[in-house]
C-alpha cells in the first residue's frame, strides 16, 4: 500500500489555478500592449511551464510513498 503526498497535491492544485488565472488575467491585457502576439506567446509558454510542473507534482503526490512495515 502506498500512502499519498497530500502537501505536494495541495501545492500542485493551487499552482495550476494559478497559471491558469495569470493566463486568464494577461489576456485581459491584450488590447493595451505594443505586441499582443509576442505577450501572449510570452505567456503562454511561462503559465504552461507551471502547469506542467503543477501537474506532475499532482501524479507524484497521487504515486505517494511506499508504506513503511
């Protein structure tokens, strides 16, 4: 049986909301920026990163720890 890691779950869940409403805000700001291409490949590339961590956080969290005898 393997226990669960349920700090790094927690972390993970809270930065994946994260990367997605700092996605979700800078879209907002589009309209006001010089290149809104340029910012929105920017921003895309930072807030997938951290989603991609957030979620393997989550699976290593989900995989857990072997259980000690």
């Amino acid at each position: 049986m393997r226990n669960r890691n349920w700090r790094l779950i927690a972390v993970g869940s809270v930065l994946l909301v994260l990367a997605v409403l700092f996605f979700l805000s800078m879209r907002d700001m589009t309209p006001w920026s010089n290149d809104p291409a340029a910012l929105m490949r920017t921003v895309g590339e930072v807030s997938g990163a951290v989603g991609g961590i957030s979620l393997v956080m989550i699976v290593f969290g989900l995989i857990g720890r072997k259980a000690s005898a």
